[in-house]
C-alpha cells in the first residue's frame, strides 16, 4: 500500500523529501479542514450560535471558495503553482488560530470566508502541481494524491478529538496546529523543483456545462453538497442528537474521512472493474444506507458506523467525476468544477435552515436525497465511464 501511495520515483539525488513534498500539501489541506470541522461545536457554543446562525457563518467558507477562482489563477499566472502554494499555504495558517478568537458571529463568517479563500486558492495550486507531476511520471497518480488529503483529514480529526479531551480551546488547537504544519509547508515549498508562472491560467473563466455535460455538473453539484455538509455537520450531530461529549463527537468526523481514504485507495481498481458510471451510482446508493443508518441510529456507535459508510459512498464521485469531464477538455472541467464548488457553497447553509426549522435528522434526510440525485445522474451520465 506504501508503494501505491507514493507520488513516482524520481532520480535517487533527489532526495525522499521531494518525493514527499506534494503528498504533504496535501495531507496539509485535509489537517486544516479537519481541524475547523473537528471544534465547530466548540466555536459554536462559545458564541452561541443557532443552527440558521451556524447556517449562515458556514455559508462564508464556500462563498470565498467561489469568490477565490480569480485570485488564484491570478497567482498562478503571475508566480507559478509552487509560488502560489506558499502564499495561499502561508495565509491559510495565519488565519486558522484567528477562529478561535473572533467574539461574534459576523467576525465568525468572515474569517470563514478568509478561510474559504485560503483553502481554495492552495487547492487550485497543489492540483496544478499535481497535475505537472503526473505528466512527468506518465500515469495516474492525482487519485492517490487526494488520498493524501484523506490521510490529512482523518489525522486531523484525530487531533480535534484529543485537543478536546486534554481540554484546549480551539483558539490554542488551532495555533498550534498551525505552528507545526507550518514547518513541512516550508520544508515541500524549498524542494520542489522552481516552476515558471502560467499567463494562460489568468484568462481562464467560468464555464457552465451543457449538453451531455449537464448530467456531470449535476453529480458535481449534489456531490458536494453532501460531502460539504457532511464535513461541517457530523460532529454537530453527534453533539447534540445524541449528546456525544466534545472529545468523542469528532470521531464521527474520522471515521467518514478515513472510510473515505480506504475507497480512495481502491478506486482505481473498483472503476477498471466495474466502470465509473455503476460505481458512482452504487456508491451513493451505499452512502444512502450509511445516511439512514445514522438518521435512526440508537447510539453514538451505530451512528459513527453509519457515517464510515457514507464516507465510503461519497468517496468515489470526485475522482470519477473529474476523470470523465478531463476527457472532454479544459473547459468541460473548469465548467463542472464550477458547479462542485457552487455545491459545496450551498449545502452547508442549506442544511443550516433545515436544521433550524425541522431538526438534525431532517438535515441528514435532505442529504439522502441529494446522495439519491446523484445516483439518478449517474446513471443518466453517458460521458461518465
């Protein structure tokens, strides 16, 4: 498994650090995620929040993701995606101890919303060398680099769950979580080999999917809203559905991110066998049952397994997804990405609402139906195979 995880085999002067670099950004990104999602019941609760509030400070992440589009092509065009890393790595964790800190909701929300544009900003720079990467290594290796931020992110939860125990705040949590990512983030950045700055990526647009596209944006669509809302809204609900302390609650967090990891690492394998179209729609079938699960689970237990579940389901719809519109070119992908990240905006809000109005396991139930959609796509997508 080590060997599959591995980014390629440079030439032996190189050094493992190099080898090493690109899996560590992102395994970096999935730490940060983690540890925002792992203590949003701490930070709610200190500003007491209700779930619309909550809703709405969320509602900041995924609209600077959007917003950031602009900045980080920008960066890339004018610095090279090694240069863009750096900046976007460096504002990142000088703004993740900054949510611990801020006193009411509004400053809540915009520091999310900073967050959102540091995050996607790294995200757009580390796939771009990522990509660079695997047309120097001549075969796939972007699904085994998103495993990374898998490893990342249930890392991550891990952690949350035992700054909570050992009873920090999320403010000295997230300080510290910085300090030390702060170091491989410097360390990947004097490795990798200089890039130059791309023009052509700052003229790059929004484009929205049509044709026989449209079935792919909507998978990317419905596809983020769950995983989106999962991120921000599982540790919530074992909190307060079934009233699991702020240490054990971030472990339903882990448990979906690392089924997540173990269906990223199989993929590959799964698609070649099955085809991507029968392995998305089956997926999200599976995520269903993990959802239900979850909605009439009787323990914290039986919840944490219904979220590893779901966790396996929605791990196979980015990789196939991305796959199948890199196909039909630039264009297709950036129009479909679009819409994942318009998903990712909206679904943590949304959820908020319905949370606030109808209660935890109606929030979860607006999930089954957004991991239904993407079952009926999937199986109308003609250019996912």
């Amino acid at each position: 498994m080590s060997s599959d995880l591995a980014l390629t085999s440079p030439p032996e002067s190189t050094g493992r650090w190099q080898q090493a670099a690109i899996p560590v950004l992102f395994l970096l990104l999935g730490m940060v995620y983690a540890s925002w999602a792992s203590r949003i019941p701490a930070v709610r609760d200190a500003l007491q929040l209700d779930a619309a509030t909550l809703g709405t400070v969320l509602l900041g992440g995924g609209l600077g993701a959007v917003l950031s589009f602009p900045l980080a092509a920008w960066l890339i065009g004018h610095y090279g995606a090694r240069k863009a890393a750096l900046f976007s790595g460096v504002g990142l964790l000088t703004i993740l101890p900054c949510l611990g800190l801020l006193p009411s909701w509004p400053l809540l929300m915009l520091g999310v919303t900073l967050i959102g544009v540091g995050s996607s900003c790294f995200d757009v720079a580390i796939n771009a060398l990522g990509a660079e990467a695997e047309r120097a290594a001549g075969r796939s290796i972007m699904s085994m680099l998103h495993a990374w931020f898998c490893v990342g992110t249930f890392g991550g939860a891990l952690l949350g769950s035992g700054a909570a125990k050992l009873g920090l705040s999320p403010a000295m949590h997230f300080a510290l979580a910085a300090l030390l990512l702060g170091l491989p983030l410097c360390q990947a950045y004097r490795v990798l080999p200089c890039d130059r700055p791309d023009p052509e990526a700052g003229r790059k647009h929004f484009a929205l999917p049509h044709g026989a596209l449209i079935w792919l944006g909507m998978i990317a669509f419905l596809g983020a809203v769950s995983e989106g809302s999962l991120t921000s809204w599982i540790a919530l609900y074992l909190h307060d559905h079934l009233h699991a302390s702020e240490a054990v609650a971030p472990l339903g967090y882990a448990a979906f991110a690392g089924s997540m990891l173990v269906a990223r690492i199989v993929g590959d394998r799964l698609k070649e066998r099955f085809g991507a179209r029968v392995l998305v729609a089956g997926s999200s079938l599976l995520a269903v049952v993990g959802l239900l699960i979850a909605i009439f689970a009787p323990t914290i237990l039986v919840a944490t397994v219904g979220f590893a579940l779901t966790g396996l389901g929605v791990a196979a719809v980015f990789p196939c997804l991305f796959s199948a519109a890199g196909r039909e070119g630039a264009t297709a992908l950036a129009g479909v990405a679009t819409l994942g990240y318009s998903g990712s905006l909206m679904g943590p809000p949304i959820m908020g609402y319905v949370v606030h109005g109808m209660g935890l396991q109606a929030g979860l139930g607006f999930l089954v139906l957004a991991s239904l959609g993407v079952c009926v796509a999937a199986m109308s997508a003609r250019l996912l195979r």
